[in-house]
C-alpha cells in the first residue's frame, strides 16, 4: 500500500506547510508591531507640531513686552544698555595661570571670597 517514499513525501509536506503556517503568522505579528510603531510615530510628530505651535504662541514679542510691562517690579529687568557690550579685544587679558595655581586647595575667586575678582569692562 503505502511505500516508505510516500510517507516520508507526506511527512516533509506536512513538516512544510507547518513552517509556512508559522512563517505567516511571525510575519503578520511584524506586520502588526510596525503598524503601531508607525501609530505611535505619527502621535509623536503631532504631539511635536503642536507644541512647536504652543512655542510660537508663547513666545510672540509682543506677548513677551506686555508680560515684562505687567511683572516689571517682579522680575527687575531694564533694558539693555548698548555700552553693555564690549568686543573680545576690549576684555582685559588674563594673567597666564600656572599648574599649581589651578590645583591649589582652595582656590582663589568665587569660592573664598563669596565674590568674583574679575573686574571686565562688561559690567558697570
């Protein structure tokens, strides 16, 4: 009746279409894990256009100048003084700093004193 070949044919089909079965079903898995990778991509771009649109909004001069005018007290700001720049060759120039100036314990400057030494002539 049934010969070897045969069985080992029935066999091998059997074990084929099981791997094309489970082949199919790993893909369409995949296929359904890009979907909503490719879901969450397009939230995430629209959660970023709208708060790029939120930043605009927020940021708008002219919303910024009446904040400043309302909170002016609070916040003490003036506005910028155009002698308040200087350029890079105007700086007063560094003294050249030595190994055992830098690793000296504890350095001189902000952290002894409580203040800055620098004198710039940024600052009036």
């Amino acid at each position: 009746m049934f010969r070897t070949t045969d069985i080992i044919l029935i066999a091998i089909m059997v074990s084929a279409a099981a791997a094309t079965y489970k082949i199919k079903a790993d893909a369409e898995a995949q296929k359904m894990l890009v979907r909503q990778l490719q879901a969450q991509i397009h939230t995430e771009e629209d959660t970023i256009d709208l708060l790029k649109a939120d930043w605009s909004l927020l940021s708008q001069p002219g919303r910024l100048a009446k904040l400043v005018e309302l909170y002016k007290s609070q916040l003490e700001v003036e506005p910028v003084d155009p002698r308040q720049f200087v350029k890079l060759d105007e700086l007063p120039a560094r003294p050249p700093l030595t190994i055992e100036e830098l690793t000296a314990d504890p350095p001189d400057g902000i952290a002894a004193s409580g203040q800055d030494p620098t004198i710039t002539g940024a600052v009036q």
